[in-house]
C-alpha cells in the first residue's frame, strides 16, 4: 500500500495586473511554490496587465505538505523582479474542494512577516523542581530557514518567550541549517494559561532583525504529556493587521488535491482482466461496461476518465482495440455525416489523450525545427487587409513606403515557405510516425468508410483522420507551442499571427495568387495529410507489429542542463554545465575542469542525456558520451543552496561509484523548470534504488565544514530531509498501471449507484430478480462482475486503512504495446 498525493494546476490568466512599469505596462510572470519550494514558472508575457498563460502542470507530492503558492512577479532586464501579489491556498482548502479549485482569486499583498518557511527542532519537558515544576525548552537546530540576507543565508538566533520572560540563542552566522543545542528553563505556576512561544530571528547589524516564523505551544498540553519532541513547522506572524494597497488585480486558477491509497498490483487484477476482457470482446461483448462507463460519465470528469481508461490499456497493449470500440460506438449513433466527432464524447478526448501521449515525440520531431525557424527569424505576416501595417522600406536616404500589395504578397511567400516545410516534414513522416498510431488511424479509416459507403461520403474518411490528427494535435501545437512543450517561452504577438496563420491556412503551396483570407473550421482538411493518392496509401498502408515504435526508452535528449531539458529533445540549444565531483573519503575535490575548489569559475559547459541506464555527458553533441553516473547507484538528487556557489539553479547528485565510495556531482541549470525537470526525471528513474538517502547537505564541504550547517564531520548524515517523492508529471513519464487502475476504480466507485440502478433495469427485461450480491451469483454477468469487484476493492482499502501490513510500492511499468 502506498499513499500518494498529487496537484493537477491550470494556470489560466490574470487580469487589472498594477502596472510596475515606466511604460504603464508590466511583464508578468508566476512563480509556484509548495511549502515555500520553487517547482513551476510560467512564461512571461511581455508588456501586459491582463495576460494569458493557459499553462498546466501536474506535481506530485509527499502527502505531508501544507499549502501551494501563486506569486505574480514582474520580470525586469536590469534589476530584481517586482512582486506583484500572491494567492495562498492551503492544504486544508484544497481538501474542501473534491473537484478541484476553480476561479478567479484575489491577489493579496506579499507580507515579509508571512514569508516563512522551515521546521525547528524542539524538546519539551516538564522537570520537578525546588519550589515548583519548571518548563525545561531545548532547542536544538533549524532547517530550511528562509534566506533573509543578500549572501543568500541569514543569522539565526532563537528567542523562547513565557510568563513575561524572554531568552535568547547565540547567532549562527550565514546558516540556514542552524545548530544550536541550547537549554532553557522556566518556573512553571500551575494551572498558568501562558502560552510558551518559540521565535526565529534574522540578526542584523544595521536594520531590524527579520522575522523567520515562530512556534506556539498549549503549556496546559505539555503538562499532561510530561514531554514532546519533534521538528516543528514555523507559522508566520498573523498578529499584525494586514494593511490594505489597493486593487493587485485577480488571478484564475484550476487547482485540484487528488489523494490516492494504491494498493498492491494484485488487488487491482480482478478489475483490469474485467475491462481488457470487455475491450477484446468488442461492441459483441454480453455486458458492454465501455458503453455504461461511457454513458455514466459525466461531461466535466470526462477528460480524466478519457486518459486514464486510455493510459489503463496502453500498458495492455490493448490502445487500438479500446479505440476501435468507441469508434464503433460514436458511428452506431452518428445519422449525419457533417456531425461524425464534432461533440466530445469520450471517444474524442480518447483519442486526443492517445495522440498526446504516443505521439508528442512524433510530434516533436515534424514541428520541432519549423517551429524554431518561426520563432528565430520574426518575420512580419498578415495577410488580412484590414490589419496590414505598411511599414518603410529600402537603404538609408532611398525610403519608400510599402504597399498593401507587397506586404500581402511577402507575407503570402513567407506562408508558402512554412506550409511547404510543414507538408513535406509531414509526408517524410510516414515511418517515424508511431506504428500503433498508423494502425490505429487504418482503422478510424475503415471504421468510417464501412458506415458511410456512398459516393458522397468519399472523403469522409480521410476528414475524419485530419479532424483529429490536424485540428485536434497539429494545429493546437501550431498554435501554442509553449502548451505541446515546443518551445520554453511563449510567442509574441508577432508570432503568434504567424503561428496562427500557418495553423489556418491551406491550399498555399499550390496557388501563385495571394491566398484569400479564410478563418477555416478544420485546417488541411483536404490537401496537407493526403496530397496524393500514393500518399495517401503510404500513409494508411499496413505497417509492421504495432511495438516498440513509442515505448518508453527512458529520458532521451541532449543539454539538459544550461541547454535543453532531461525529458525532452531539443538538439541544437545549448551545452550544459558540469560542475565539481566531491567523494567522500577525502579534504579535496576533484573537478572536470577548473581553477579552484567548488568556484563557479571552475564550471565546464557539457551536453548531458539520461537514459534507462545512466546519466552520461559528452563534450559536444556529436561527440562520444562518456558515462557520468550509473542510475541504479543514485541515492539523492536535490537542490543545492544559492551562496554554496554563488550561483542558482544548481542541483546534486549524491551515489555510490563502483567500489562503494560515496560521491556527489553538481550541475548548474538555467532557470527553476530546468531544474526541477532534471531533479523530477532523476529522482523518477532513482526510486526503487536501494539505500536511499533520508537526509542530504544541501550546502558543499569547503574548507573543514559543510557550509550549510557549519558541521566538521564531513561524513554527518545530512541537516536536511530529502524529497525524493517530489516530481512532476511529463508527457513521456512512463505508465504506472497501478495507479490508474485505482482511479478507474476511484471514478467507478462515485457512480455505483448509477450502475447498480442499470443493472436492476438490465436483469428486469427477461425476468425479474435481485442483484447479486456474491462471487457465485455475478458468473456470467459482467455488470455484476464489476459491482463485485467494487465491492471487494472497497473492503481491501479498509482493510488497509485498518492497519494490515505496508506492501513496497510498486515499480512503474514501462510503456508497453
């Protein structure tokens, strides 16, 4: 049995923004932060106070943290970003929505007294004493304490308040990771209601001490229990009264907690042959669960149920048959043939789930370099009249102003161009594209001509093929590429016409003539896919075994680090940088290359790739790749502190060499999502390792101590608590069968009653009778089967609610076909 928590987050859009600006604009970006960890920021639309993102994320967590943060930030090129505001949204709130938050939130100002983040180490104890019992307070260390000063540290100290009286720690200088290990006491009157309040502070010479959160306890508690120990987490200081600043604008948002116990594979097989035995059967089966689960879902959980039934039999092996069925289904009740999946029924949000995750790699790889091309060479396009923007043209002294003619003319070249790269990358893809796609589209194909056989009909197969290759894929990817992961920032308004254009427009290649303006329903409907008939059948023509061709063969791509991401491939960015080793036996360290111990002048630019195997490097793209890290002797992949290096965005690999010795690599990303994409893959590829680390120093040992917690035992466990389990979700993650068994399970169990109330009416057509209720009685009738299965999962969540013994977690199951 595992527990798992996991925040599925759109962020849609913000809205009367204040302008931070001299322009009377701003530049915003967010910045997410769970329990004060930076894990997502969205692209910055430039020079706007009511942008658009439409960005999506999926985090999974431990299921101890506390609340997830929004903070609207305004990007500047020459000194620190402004905060614009932020919205806050606790764990508990989450709880009280189970379908998710929703809607437009306030901004609110961003209080320095609530920035607080980090745990104490405490132990309580209630002594007896001369005259009268005392109250004995030890505090011991800190951790995670938010870094106050420029140096990217602070200088804690403790303040312990009781009765009116107050004590004090020593400083620790630019620490935050604290040790103190000091004791105080204090009489103790009986039946006091004084409550014992533990501060943080900032210590600083010149300006006021900054606050760092502080911890409150029941001193009438801590009497009945004699003593307590344990980390505590810092609250902020909400004494004081929030000050009003006026309107910080409104940010929409779709936050939604889903927490899941899964349960060993074996529970979950019964209900998996269940629907696998149900999909091979077909629409001839005697029960049809797809239909009811179909027709029980409703629109707003559709999507979901849609990826998850899809994800359930990708890893079966069994995608195409699921597919073939809800094809069959959508035709049996589709009369008109300008209708056949224009609605969005589970069989369109199957198949778009299906094409986004067997095909983004596909996808990457035909508009990957058309796409860049857009976006490196910003040329002006429009080729709507009411919108050109006659600009000058021609040498110094020889200015003349463009014409209409000629603006519409270049821009019309300029689509040819982009159209003619894209058909061709297109019809070159026949063979790249995944086989299970192309069976999978053979059987739309002929799915489609056997239900509407008349001449008239003639096109409607391949119509039906576009509709979702081209309107439902192809052209949304055109369109925001930041959204399909082709590029990190999103376009701006120049571009996105472009974009926007090039995802419309069609029949540009075959015409001379500026094209008309055309705002068509379904792009390439008739000429991109299928521009000839040889294409055509190259394109539909039997391919070999559906396996093999979009299987996930670990995290494939170069940079990763400076450069490109570990998840996704993007050959031609930049290199990466590699960073100092440390072992563990040792006082000095060892670097790839460099002038000094642990400097970042000492980094040296490196292409990296992860791979099922290992984390390996290479001088140039084209060059050998030498082996860095085997994955299997991976313990921690985290964080490393700002001031360690004086620089961000730098991550650590602690593992084992081949002898056993303890080793640590560090590498330096280019901004947050880079790291914690390469952090997320490495800790996802890692997390059956054996000998896992449970805490870690995310400072370096410089010198003769660790410059996080000051500690001179360079072989000290670790002041910091690792976070293996938190990752982040990626279109080419590999499928985990037992979790989406347990959330077809989760779904089918929030409309039991409705499948209970149809079977009634199914089993009173022929003769009246009970529902079944046991094993015996449900042979035969797969409705009853899968009520019986429901209940049978009900009774193993209780009985591991109960406290039946922890079964290990279960290995992802690699994407199979």
């Amino acid at each position: 049995m595992a527990k798992r928590s996991s925040l599925s987050i759109r962020i849609v859009e913000g809205k009367n923004l204040p302008a931070k600006d001299i322009t009377g604009s701003s530049d915003p970006y967010c910045i997410v932060k769970v329990d004060n960890e930076p894990i997502i920021r969205t692209a910055t639309v430039w020079k706007t106070l009511c942008p658009f993102w439409g960005e999506e994320y999926q985090v999974h967590l431990p299921p101890t943290f506390h609340s997830v943060a929004f903070y609207v930030m305004d990007e500047d090129a020459l000194s620190r970003d402004d905060v614009i505001g932020k919205v806050c949204l606790t764990r508990d709130t989450l709880a009280t929505h189970p379908k998710g938050f929703s809607g437009w939130a306030r901004l609110m100002e961003v209080d320095p007294d609530e920035e607080v983040q980090g745990e104490i180490h405490l132990r309580l104890e209630v002594v007896p004493g001369t005259r009268a019992c005392r109250l004995r307070c030890s505090v011991l260390e800190a951790r995670d304490l938010a870094p106050k000063d420029r140096n990217g540290a602070s200088d804690p100290f403790v303040r312990v308040r009781y009765n009116g009286r107050m004590q004090e720690t020593s400083i620790v200088k630019k620490s935050c990771y604290p040790r103190w290990n000091e004791t105080f006491e204090f009489e103790l009157e009986e039946g006091a209601a004084e409550a014992l309040c533990v501060e943080a502070w900032d210590w600083d010479l010149v300006s006021r001490n900054d606050f760092l959160g502080k911890v409150v306890f029941n001193v009438q508690r801590l009497w009945a229990a004699q003593q307590e120990e344990g980390w505590f987490r810092l609250q902020p200081d909400q004494s004081k009264r929030r000050r009003e600043e006026g309107n910080l604008g409104s940010l929409q948002l779709e936050v939604r907690l889903r927490d899941e116990t899964v349960l060993p594979s074996g529970c979950y097989q019964p209900l998996v042959q269940l629907l696998c035995r149900e999909v091979k059967l077909g629409t001839q089966g005697p029960g049809q669960l797809i239909p009811l689960i179909e027709e029980t879902t409703s629109t707003e959980c559709r999507q979901d149920v849609a990826t998850t039934l899809l994800k359930l039999f990708l890893g079966q092996g069994l995608a195409k048959d699921f597919l073939d069925l809800l094809f069959q289904l959508e035709l049996g009740r589709t009369n008109e043939a300008n209708t056949l999946f224009r609605s969005n029924s589970l069989a369109s949000k199957s198949m778009e789930s299906f094409l986004k995750v067997a095909g983004m790699r596909y996808l990457h790889g035909v508009l990957g370099p058309i796409i860049d091309k857009v976006f490196e060479e910003k040329k002006y396009v429009e080729l709507d009249p009411s919108k050109v923007e006659v600009k000058d043209v021609g040498c110094s002294g020889l200015h003349r102003p463009q014409t209409e003619a000629e603006v519409l003319e270049q821009s019309a070249q300029t689509l040819r161009s982009h159209l003619g790269a894209l058909l061709s990358a297109l019809t070159r893809s026949v063979r790249a594209c995944p086989a299970v796609v192309r069976a999978t589209f053979r059987q739309l194909f002929r799915r489609v001509r056997e239900r509407f056989p008349s001449a008239q009909d003639e096109n409607l197969p391949f119509i039906a093929v576009t509709s979702f290759l081209c309107l439902r894929f192809i052209s949304p990817a055109i369109m925001a590429p930041k959204l399909f992961h082709l590029r990190e920032r999103h376009a701006d308004a120049r571009t996105s016409r472009t974009l926007l254009l090039l995802a419309k427009v069609r029949d540009c290649g075959r015409r001379r003539e500026m094209p008309r303006w055309v705002l068509n329903k379904g792009p390439y409907l008739d000429c991109v896919v299928f521009p000839t008939g040889s294409r055509k059948a190259s394109w539909l023509a039997t391919g070999g075994p559906e396996r093999g061709q979009h299987g996930h063969a670990g995290f494939q791509g170069q940079g990763g680090v400076d450069g490109t991401t570990a998840t996704h491939s993007a050959p031609g960015r930049g290199p990466a940088k590699g960073l100092h080793h440390q072992t563990g036996g040792h006082p000095g360290e060892r670097g790839i290359k460099g002038k000094g111990p642990l400097m970042s002048s000492s980094f040296k630019k490196l292409y990296f790739s992860l791979t099922t195997e290992a984390l390996s490097f290479a001088k140039t793209p084209s060059s050998k790749k030498s082996t860095l890290i085997k994955l299997a002797n991976i313990r921690a992949a985290e964080k490393v502190e700002e001031k360690s290096f004086s620089s961000s965005h730098v991550m650590q690999v602690i593992y084992t060499d081949d002898v056993g010795r303890p080793q640590t690599a560090y590498l330096q990303c280019k901004c947050v999502n880079e790291l914690n994409q390469w952090l997320s893959a490495l800790r996802k590829v890692s997390i059956n390792n054996t000998g896992l680390l449970r805490s870690y120093h995310p400072g370096v040992f410089r010198g003769d101590k660790w410059s996080c917690c000051h500690q001179r035992d360079k072989t000290d466990l670790g002041c910091d608590k690792t976070r293996s389990r938190v990752t982040l979700q990626e279109w080419n993650d590999p499928l985990d069968h037992d979790l989406e068994a347990q959330l077809i399970y989760r779904h089918l169990l929030g409309v039991e009653a409705t499948l209970r109330e149809k079977h009634q009416q199914l089993r009173a057509g022929p003769k009246t009778g009970a529902v079944p209720t046991g094993p015996g009685e449900a042979l035969g009738d797969p409705l009853a089967q899968l009520l019986q299965v429901l209940q049978d999962l009900r009774e193993a969540h209780r009985a591991s609610l109960a406290g039946s013994p922890r079964s290990e977690p279960s290995r992802l199951l690699e994407l199979q076909t």
